[in-house]
C-alpha cells in the first residue's frame, strides 16, 4: 500500500481518494512562481480542504490537533498545475478505426486509463474539445477514477460536407434520408445545417453540459471530404450558434485556419479561434482590434500514420505556418492560449509535454509558463456559469486559488525543457487538495 500511497495512474476508486486526501496539507520551503509574475518567491503554502489558504515567507502555523500534512518542499520548484485547452480526452485514446468500428466501452476505458497518464503529466485541467466526454468529466469528479478538472464541448457541430462529417462518400446525410453516421450515434460530432438545425444542436449541446460550444467553420486535415482551404457555415448560421450561447453566458470557439473563415466568425460573434495558422496579416490584425482569442498549437510535421500524401501535406503547411501566424498575434497583442491538439494516435500522447518545450521557439521560459497556467485559466473564464469549477481560481498559486499544484525538480523559468521530462522533474502532483504523486524522499 505505501507504493501506491502517492502515486496514482489508471483507475482509482473513491475510497481510495478519501484515504489518501487531506484536510490539511502545508508545503514548506519552495520556490513558488504564481502563475502571473516572472520573480519566485520562497515560501510555504498551506492547503485546506481543495483550496489555498495561505501563502507565506515566513513559518505558517497549524492547529497541532487537525489532520494536517506537512510535507517538505526542499527548495523545489511550486507552480499552478498544467492547463491544455485543446484536447480529446475521448478522442485520443483510440485510434480512428477503434472509434468508427470498435466497441465504443472500450473506448471509454482507454480515455480512463488515459486521464491518469493526462493527470500524471501534470495536467490538472483541460478544455475538451469535441467528443463525447461528459460521462467521462463525471466519472473523474466524482472520485471514481483520476483525471484532470475537464470543460466539455460535447459533440464538435458541423455542416453537412464539414470537419465534423465523418459519413463515408456513399452514406446519404439524415435530411436526404439517410442515418445517423456512427459518429454522431456516440455524440463525438453532430451535423446540422442552417440557422434552426444549428439552435437546435448549440441547445441540445448545452443541455447535456457543455462549457463552452465548437463549431467547425473550415477544412481540416483528419477529414478526408472537406479540404483545408473550404469555409464551413454561413455567418447566419454562426451568429445563430453565437446568440444561443450567449444566451447560456457562454461562448463558441471554431476550428478555422484560413483568412476567410475566420473573418466570417468574427463576424458573427465568435470569441475564440482554434488553430489559424494560415492567417494573413489583415486578419491577425483584426482579431487584436476585436479581442478575439487565438488557441494555437505547436503541431510536428509528420501528422498520424494513417493520413494519405495530401493530408500529410495539408499537415506539414499547418505546422510550418506555425511560425508566421504566432509572430504576427504577438506584433499585434493577440490573447493567446495553447493546446496540444492531439487525438486518433495514442502512442505519441506520453509527448503531451514535448509541446510545451516547442512553445519556446517563440516565447521566453517565463511567457511559456504563463500561457499554460494563467492564461490558459482566463480562456476556461469565458465560460462563466458554465464553467463546472467556480469555487476557485485556477492557473495561478494565490490565496483563494483551486489546490492544483506541481512541485518541479529543476527552474523552468530558466530552461522549460524541464518540463518535457514529468517523470523524473514532477515530484509533487496534487488536485483539488489531493496528492496523487509524491516521490520527495
């Protein structure tokens, strides 16, 4: 049982959780950065119950007669646990042929296998971002496995002939007679086309408690019928999704990465795009003006193995865009936030940390650590009431702030390679109060 005590990966049950978590909890002597300011300070931190009490530079006094652990930190490295706002926790378990013709329970217990691994890697909050992770984000908040806090999109909504139409060449869509595409039977996409059908999906979307609403408004590389280049849905059927998300205090975020598509999401409301990184500078400039999100990601160039020429192509010019497209959001203060993007290939999620090293090709140490804690958490905001954690802050160790913590051996405000390496350099993981890693001696 010691063994287990502190490390936890895979299935956990409830009992396990309540042995194991603390009312109590004071880390001594670290090294803790915020979250928001560059400079460290060293000090304790005290945790009661899933929430930071205080912080301090000087001795924190506990009651001698509670259930209090002490733990020291050993001039280690505090920072607020990993954010990913862009991924499929459903999705990136299973390979695309084990979600189109597999047993859709097995897939659902490899993505909880997988949100310990998510978890162990330091990721304590995540952004789904399209797939069917409800009854996945329930099954970890109530203690019954481990995983990160999760703000689900639900189904990714998508025209007929979308990036979310996985149909076969040969299947009729629903309108024309057809069925449901099998995609859409496990809710990992939902296809509806024009102003109503789209009210109908943002409300049914949000029925089942979504966070936050996806839409497809462009090409992609995983869809083998739409190509990059082609916009998806008319500005009346995007502002229709707007107004009905709004109405919920929430926002749409939509898959785009070409000039035309995104300029006619921010004309209709839209408050976030994913991707973009075939933007022009006309575009990037317009989206600074209007305050509109860009969530990128720092994609390799190999793309997954089943992907023919032209997708491996269409994914080579994305990554390579890359470049250009963050250069010019920071020339004209764009609000980033970062994901990995990552799903249909689950060998290579063990990498999810690689991605954060790659984010330094254009940002100091310190705008890296930034993006994945506290501005990342100021994405998750926009969801307001719909956002399924409101008791605390996240992305930020401040007094107040959600107990989502990782002791780091190593500065990565100096070198954030250190990041890459979870399994060695993170020695302390704790959620929500809750230690599932300790390897301090």
């Amino acid at each position: 049982m010691k063994a287990l005590k502190f490390i936890f990966a895979g299935l956990v049950t409830c009992s396990s959780l309540s042995l194991f978590s603390q009312s109590a909890l004071l880390i001594n002597n670290v090294q803790i950065f915020n979250g928001k300011d560059e400079k460290t300070i060293t000090g304790n931190v005290l945790i009661v119950n899933n929430l930071i009490q205080k912080i301090s530079t000087t001795s924190i006094a506990t009651d001698k007669t509670s259930n209090t652990k002490i733990i020291d930190g050993k001039g280690k490295f505090l920072m607020p646990g990993l954010i990913d706002v862009h991924m499929h926790m459903i999705l990136a378990s299973s390979t695309l042929t084990q979600m189109q013709t597999g047993e859709i329970g097995a897939a659902f217990i490899r993505a909880g296998q997988e949100a310990g691994n998510v978890l162990l890697r330091g990721f304590t909050s995540v952004r789904d971002f399209g797939g069917p992770s409800f009854g996945l984000k329930q099954t970890i908040d109530a203690g019954v496995i481990s995983g990160p806090r999760i703000w689900p999109s639900g189904p990714m909504i998508s025209q007929t002939s979308g990036h979310g139409d996985f149909r076969n060449i040969n299947q009729r869509p629903v309108s024309l007679g057809g069925a449901l595409d099998h995609s859409e039977v496990i809710d990992a996409c939902l296809i509806a086309d024009g102003k109503d059908a789209v009210l109908v999906a943002v409300r049914e979307t949000l029925k089942r408690g979504a966070s936050h609403i996806k839409l497809t408004a462009g090409g992609g590389i995983s869809s083998v019928y739409d190509p990059i280049d082609v916009s998806q849905y008319t500005e009346e059927e995007i502002h229709a999704a707007v107004e009905a998300a709004a109405d919920w205090g929430t926002y749409v975020t939509v898959h785009a990465f070409t000039s035309r598509a995104v300029n006619k999401a921010i004309a209709a409301g839209v408050k976030c795009i994913e991707h973009g990184q075939l933007l022009d500078e006309a575009t990037v400039k317009l989206m600074g003006e209007k305050k509109v999100w860009l969530s990128i990601q720092a994609l390799d160039t190999a793309g997954r193995p089943d992907f023919s020429a032209e997708q491996k192509q269409q994914r080579r010019d994305v990554a390579n865009g890359a470049d250009a497209v963050i250069k010019l959001a920071k020339k004209y203060n764009v609000k980033m936030a970062w994901g990995t993007d990552v799903f249909f290939n689950p060998p290579v999620n063990k990498d999810q940390n690689t991605y954060i090293a790659k984010m330094g090709n254009w940002f100091t140490p310190f705008e890296v650590l930034k993006l994945i804690t506290s501005d990342n958490a100021q994405l998750l905001a926009l969801s307001g009431n719909r956002s399924p954690y409101r008791e605390g802050k996240l992305g930020v160790i401040e007094e107040g702030a959600y107990a989502d913590v990782l002791l780091v051996d190593g500065n990565p405000l100096k070198d954030i390679k250190v990041m890459v390496d979870y399994n060695k350099n993170f020695m302390l993981i704790i959620k929500d109060g809750v230690i599932y890693k300790n390897t301090l001696k």
